[in-house]
C-alpha cells in the first residue's frame, strides 16, 4: 500500500503503553476540559459523590456489561494501581488460609505477578515457557493443575513476549487472568472465568484505571491486614466509591467504550486486531532481513515482537522510523528488539505506513 501524502504527516504511536487514543476520544477530552456536560466545571473538577459523576460511572458499567455480556452473576470493579496492584491483591482475596493458587508462566509479566503473589501465598507453576525462552506457550495438555488451588492464573496477552493464550480452558477451580493487553480486542467465554482485570491504559484510555471483573461467590469479607480500599467485597458493596475513584481515567474509559460501541463492538474490535497483525506478521515472515522467533500459532495479534538479522541496525531502524512518524517501536528494555503495539485505536494506515518503512529500509541496508 503506497501512503498519501497527508497520510505521511500523521504519526503513529506503537507504544506498549499508554497507548494511542482514537482522534475523536481526544477531540471530546478537549471539548470537556473546560466545561463538562454544561456543569461549568472541568471534568478534572467533577466530585465523584456528585449525581452526574455517580451517572457516569454507571453508564459505563453498563456499556461494558453489554459490550461482553456481562451477566449479573458478576461485578464489575473500578480499582486504582493498576494491573500490578492486581498482582498482589489476587491471593489476598481470593485465598484462603494455607491454600495455594496455580499459575501459568508465559512470560515476562507472568513472572511478575508470580513473583508478586509468592510474597502472600505458596504458588504451583503449572506449566512454564522458560525453556523455549518464552517463544512458545505451554499447551493445555501439559498444565499440572492443582485441584485444591485457590484459582489458576494466566496472562492472556505477553506483550513484551509477542505471546498470546487463545484459548481459555474449562476448569474446575476459578480461572484469572490478567488481560490488560488484550482487553476487548476479542469476545470471550466470560462464563469460563472467576475473574478478570485489565488497566486501562492499552485499550481502554489512560494510566490510573483497573477494571475487575469478579464473580460473585468469589467476594468475601477482607482477611485481617488486607486495607478497606483494597477489598473486592468493600468494592463491590460501596459501588467502587468506597474512596475516591480515578475520575479522568474512569471518564476516558468511558469515552473509549462509546468509540468501542461506534465501530462494531468487540467483533469488529476483533476482525481489525487480525487484519493488522496478519498484514505485519506476512510482512516479517516474507523477509530474511527480519526474523519473529515466537511459534506461529501462540504469537500475539497485539503486540507483534520480531527482530532485525543484524541487530547492530536496530538503532538506526528506530531513529528513522520515528523520523517517518512511526514512534514507540523499541521492544521491550527486559527483552530488545522490535515491538508494534496493535491496540485497538491503531488504524490499519499505520500499519500499511509501518509496513511500507520496513520495505524500504530493508532495500537501503539488507
């Protein structure tokens, strides 16, 4: 595809996160800076104890609950932290005394939220990628479950491994999974899971923002220790008021699931998130100047990882990439190389103008 020349002026940003907003999500943040919904007060200034604040949040509960058909038998949550928070708030809630929970090791954040959780709880990794270095995800078959587990913990989407799990299984303690990379850009089998959470800083808005989505009978009363605020229970019962919530982040999320809504739901979301990484990954794969180590079939339609055959060009590649408007590409500083985040507000053009850099790069120095 051969970029216009209005299109050459528009940069692209690949980041990991925060990610790109969609140009109408931002043209309504400016829009409601100053003066928000006729109020005279800037959105930043809103009390969240106010009844259109109060409004707000509800609505976008409800925009979520129908984009994924969000049964009752579930709450939805609006924590602060982020997805790290997450990581150690998990076993906290969720276990009880003495009792363990299982994780998949599939990565680099799935070691973190490993690492995290063995702070509060004893961990049984059920299965682990380490020994392809994180190139491949453990199959299902090979999953040594812990039938007395508290929950098993997946990361659904690696983004500084390029791996992703696409299909979740059926099992007989809670699944969780951390989806913050991956969040609706897919449906999902929502009934297969004890618990969800995703920041809202890739597909869903800015840094601040943390949805949990639980299932009721997983709610239970704080352990001693365990803060108020940090609570799902407290959470659930206070309707995510219990202290002041992230308002902007909550208020963008919001606007993000409108634009969501606006283009399809999750199954365009979905269609989209193939269509841009089948058109990158052919591109790598039709090279011998770029190499994606990662097995095809686990391989991320978010984050597409790969490297150059020289990895002394890398510098270059990314100084005139962000010279032609294409920012952010540098992979991850745990793991190098190349990483094109594919959020949902990326446009297939950014893709085509990423694609046609790659080209023309590898003609100047392959």
């Amino acid at each position: 595809m051969v970029c216009t020349s209005s299109e050459r002026h528009t940069n692209y940003n690949f980041a990991a996160g925060p990610a790109m907003l969609p140009a109408e999500v931002l043209g309504q943040i400016r829009e409601d800076l100053p003066d928000w919904c006729g109020s005279g007060f800037s959105i930043l200034e809103q009390p969240f104890t106010s009844a259109s604040f109060k409004r707000l949040m509800a609505e976008t509960e409800e925009l979520l609950r129908a984009l994924l058909a969000i049964p009752c038998s579930y709450q939805v949550l609006f924590m602060q932290g982020g997805a790290s928070a997450q990581f150690g708030l998990l076993p906290l809630n969720l276990l009880q005394p003495g009792q363990r929970a299982d994780y998949l090791e599939s990565g680099y954040w799935a070691r973190k939220a490993i690492g995290e959780a063995r702070r509060h709880c004893a961990v049984n990794i059920i299965a682990s990628g380490a020994a392809q270095d994180f190139t491949a995800l453990p199959p299902t078959a090979q999953w040594q479950l812990d039938p007395q587990a508290g929950y098993c913990h997946v990361t659904s989407n690696e983004t500084g491994n390029g791996l992703q799990l696409h299909e979740f299984p059926e099992l007989k303690v809670p699944l969780v999974a951390d989806m913050t990379s991956d969040f609706l850009t897919r449906p999902l089998p929502l009934e297969r899971f004890g618990l969800i959470y995703a920041s809202a800083q890739k597909n869903l808005g800015v840094a601040g923002l943390c949805l949990v989505i639980i299932r009721n009978d997983l709610l239970r009363a704080p352990p001693p220790g365990l803060p108020a605020a940090f609570s799902y229970a407290m959470q659930a019962e206070q309707q995510s008021r219990f202290n002041t919530p992230p308002t902007f982040a909550l208020y963008v999320t919001g606007l993000m699931l409108r634009w969501i809504r606006r283009n399809g739901g999750v199954p365009a979301m979905a269609a989209a998130a193939q269509q841009r990484s089948r058109l990158l990954y052919g591109c790598v794969d039709h090279s011998d100047f770029y190499q994606c180590p990662q097995f095809p079939a686990d391989r991320s339609s978010i984050n597409v990882c790969f490297q150059l055959t020289e990895p002394g060009l890398t510098d270059t590649f990314l100084t005139l990439a962000e010279r032609n408007g294409l920012a952010n590409l540098r992979g991850h500083a745990a793991i190098g190389g190349i990483r094109a985040s594919l959020y949902n507000p990326m446009p297939l053009n950014g893709v085509a103008r990423l694609v046609e850099f790659m080209t023309d790069f590898e003609r100047k120095h392959g």
